[in-house]
C-alpha cells in the first residue's frame, strides 16, 4: 500500500502545483480575506484587520482584533507559506494548502484500507479524492477545503480506532479534530457538540456512567490544548470568548443584510415583518439549493448508487451514524437557520469535511454493487470505476474553466489602478475606501476598506464617518436598482465625483471624494 500512498500522493501534488498556475487568483471573497489575515500576521500587525466585510459586529474604528466571522487557521497557514518562503505574496501563501490538498488523497487509500482491508475499494477513493470534482478548483487556495477534509480523515479514523478499543489518545484525537474544525469554521462547534452527545450515548451503552464522564473530559481536553489558545485570545482582545453579534445572523432576510449599517435594526421584529410566506420559501429555495449541491457535487449523480449502498451495508456502524447525523444537522442548518449563506456556498463549503467520507462510501458500495452482477466481476468494477474516475475528472476540469480567470484578473487589475490612483491623488497617509469587496480591496492595494452599506445614503454616511472612509468606490453594474448611478450623489455636498473609467467588463466605475464633510 505505501506505493500506492506514494502514488497518489504526487499526483495530487501535481496537480497542486498546476494550479498555482491555473487558478492564480482566488476571485471570492473567502480566500482573499484568509490571505489579507495571512499578510498581517506577516507584517507584524498581528491579528488585526483594516477591512470591514460584514457589519454583524461593527467595530468603533480600524483597526480591529481580527476573525470574529471567519475563523484563523487558512490565515495561519497563509501566514506560515510567508514566513517559509520570506514573501507576502499570494503564491507563498498558498503552497501550505497544495500541500495539504495533497495530503487528502493518500490518506483517504489509508483510511479506506484501515477500514475495509480492500485494495479496490482503497485505489478508488484515493483515485476519486486525486480528482475531487467540483472541490479541485479551490482545495490550491487560501482556504478551508482541504484543511477540512484532512479532520474528515482524522475522525474517521479516530472513530475505527474507538470501534475497536477504547483508548484516551483517541478520544482526545477526536476533541483536537473538533477543534481544528471550529479555528477553521465556526460551525465546528457543531461537531464538537454531536462528539461528545453520540460518543457519550456509545459509551454509556457499553460502559456505564462513569466511563462516559471521563471520555467527555477526554474530549474537551483534546479541544481545549487546540481551540483554547484562540479562546484566550478573544478573551483578552474581545474581552468574552466568541465574537458578539453571531446571532444576528439568525434574523437576516437577505444576504446583503450582512451589510446593513448599523445592524441595531437585525432583530425578530425586523425578521418576523417579512412575513412567515417569504420566510417559508426562502428556507425551500435554499434547500433546494443545497439538494442540488448534494447531487451535482458531492455525489455528482455518478457517485449516487455507490454510496447510498454504502451507506446501508455500513447503517449499523459508529462512524456512519456519526456522519449521516453530522450530515443533516448540516443541512438542516444551513437550509433553515443559516438560508442565505447556505445557498451561497456555506453548505459547500461545510461539506468538505464529509466528502472523503462520502469518497469512502462510493468507492465500497460500487465495489458490492458490481461483484452481485454476474460474471466478469473484476472486468466491470474495473471498467465502472474508470467511467467514474474520467467523469468525476470532468466534473473538476469545468469547474476550473467555469472560474472565469480572465474576469477575475481583469478585476484584479481594476482594483490595482483604483489603489493606485487614490494614493496617488491624496495628501493622506492612509486613506480609507468604500467599496463592495473590502477584504478583497486590502488584499491587492494594502489599503483599509470598508464595505458599502446597503440601507441607503444615509447609512452610507453614517458608517463613512465613524471609519474616515473619504473614498467611495462604487461599480456601475453593482448598483442595478440605480437607473442612472449620477443620482446617487445628486443633490448632495457630501459627495464629489473625482474620477471615473471604464473597467475591464466595459461597465464604468466612478470614484467619489469626500464623503462626509467632517470625515478627517
């Protein structure tokens, strides 16, 4: 097997190494805010941000203590990729995560082969994790993905292990996945909590009271040596353990409420007004979503039959109890509690911790599938997992075409001249911009940003003062519900137009000055 490991493993790194040059943009807003994190641990400015791009929790001004929406660990990779090779620049940033990305096909054959004892099945879930479908085109970047589903990989295997004999070490493992699992995603909490009430139910069955309370506290342990130093953290800086303002989130009714200046009005009251027929369907929509996201992706259709039969042969199991539960709090979550940013990605990307589970699953369920078929058993599953392997590949090349990168370095490119432009054109030190991606701004320009609020000018104002923004960047094509985008500053002193051009989509972009006569 350790040819095989070998194997896979340099094909995945491979292909890591390709798409640094593929995909060498990110194009969303995650993975340039995980590497702007990453640049400011580099220059030593800690975990500070000098961009705002929610306003769920506001700060008074910038800088702020950092990550209390998205969580640090890509930033500490990104920052490690830095420090590793003496260079901010985004290339450094992610050879961390091609290496981890590489790291997820070798140990899902492990894993396989740790589990069943079956060299087919082993050679195609590292064969299906080498091509990932759909997850390829971001496990290179300043991300989460793979760093998930390398923690898939650990709880699977520390959950075998438990299967087979109850040992601490083990169930602190799985208390230290749970928290690399929640400094990578707030939602690890959840996995944290359904560890310790199924592993608890496990125990109790078998062993009694007393057991169950010494694995829980194993358990917390294991979190709290990996989670705890960031708690103490946010104690210190925040002065509470997790960020203020996460609830809000419950209340939101779009999206872009995410940017609602100030965010006092993001209540029941405000949540329950749209009544309960729009709340009805939006959690449908975004359910639909994210069945579609189960189908297209993670089982990409081909990969259907293999793991729900899987999924039954292996019903009575721990670690298929455990994921299947995992699995639905997931969707439940971020279909009902969470709609608009499941339907976003959210789902997406939270699954990445189950997809080698689901590879695991595939890879066993085809393999009896095809030996109940007659005949030339070897031939067929052979055969099928070929189809498969080539389909899922497809599945990964349209991914990567459909990333659009010359859009997105065209974008890039825009950003670049805006910085340059407003440095160029003020007497200020540190200006700071408006815009509709601040992360995203800072990462390209080094220059703090802010995001645009979207209840009115007002608003807009408002949030300019308290963060001096005294530039507002503003996209034509962002702003559809304006017919004629001069009106957005007609009949205002608080506004000049200072510059405008025509960006790399042909749409213009304007610059406005001054956005509040008292702003510094």
């Amino acid at each position: 097997m350790k040819r095989l490991y070998l194997i896979l493993f340099i094909a995945a790194l491979v292909t890591g190494i390709g798409l640094l040059f593929i995909l060498p943009l990110p194009g969303y807003m995650d993975a340039e805010y995980y590497y702007a994190g990453g640049r400011q641990l580099y220059n030593g400015e800690g975990f500070s941000e000098f961009y705002i791009w929610n306003y769920l929790n506001p700060p008074e001004s910038l800088p702020f203590p950092s990550h209390q929406y998205w969580m640090p660990m890509a930033s500490l990779l990104a920052y490690l990729g830095m420090l590793t090779f003496q260079s901010s620049g985004l290339l450094a940033a992610r050879i961390p995560f091609v290496l981890l990305m590489a790291l997820v096909p070798p140990l899902t054959a492990a894993v396989t082969w740790a589990c069943y004892r079956n060299t087919k099945t082993t050679i195609l879930s590292g064969s299906l994790a080498v091509v990932s479908g759909f997850y390829l085109r971001f496990l290179t970047h300043t991300d989460t993905f793979a760093i998930l589903m390398l923690c898939g990989l650990g709880l699977i295997y520390f959950l075998q292990k438990l299967a087979n004999k109850m040992e601490w070490k083990y169930l602190a493992g799985i208390g230290g996945i749970c928290g690399i699992l929640y400094l990578s995603r707030a939602e690890g909490i959840i996995w944290l909590v359904l560890a310790l009430i199924f592993l608890g139910i496990q125990i109790w069955q078998k062993n009694g009271t007393t057991k169950v309370i010494t694995s829980i506290l194993l358990v917390i342990a294991g979190y709290l040596v990996v989670a705890g130093p960031w708690l103490i953290h946010n104690l210190t800086s925040l002065g509470r353990l997790t960020p203020s303002g996460g609830l809000r989130g419950l209340w939101l009714t779009s999206y872009n409420d995410l940017f609602i200046f100030p965010p006092g009005s993001l209540n029941f009251s405000h949540w329950v007004k749209q009544g309960w027929a729009i709340i009805f369907l939006d959690r449908v929509k975004a359910a639909g979503i994210n069945v579609l996201t189960v189908f297209g992706i993670h089982t990409m259709i081909i990969l259907l039959p293999g793991i729900l039969y899987g999924f039954w042969q292996t019903r009575k199991q721990a670690i298929t109890k455990f994921f299947s539960i995992g699995y639905i709090l997931l969707f439940v979550a971020m279909s009902v509690f969470f709609p608009y940013a499941g339907n976003r990605g959210g789902f997406l990307h939270a699954c990445a911790f189950i997809q080698p589970f689901l590879w695991i699953m595939a890879a066993n369920g085809i393999l009896s599938i095809t030996e109940r078929l007659p005949q030339n058993r070897n031939f067929r599953f052979e055969r099928f997992s070929l189809g498969i392997a080539l389909i899922s590949l497809i599945v990964s090349v349209f991914g990567i075409i459909s990333t659009g990168q010359k859009s997105i370095a065209g974008i890039n490119e825009d950003t670049k001249y805006i910085g340059n432009w407003i440095l160029a054109n003020t007497g200020e030190k540190t200006p700071v911009v408006m815009t509709n991606n601040a992360p995203g701004f800072f990462a390209v320009t080094s220059v703090p940003a802010v995001m645009i609020p979207v209840n009115g000018i007002q608003a807009i104002f408002k949030a300019a003062d308290q963060y001096h923004a005294n530039y507002l960047v503003i996209r034509e094509e962002l702003i559809p519900e304006i017919n004629q985008i001069e009106k957005f500053w007609a009949g205002t002193d608080n506004l000049a137009l200072v510059h405008e051009f025509t960006s790399s989509t042909g749409r213009k972009i304007f610059i406005l000055k001054n956005i509040l006569g008292n702003s510094k």
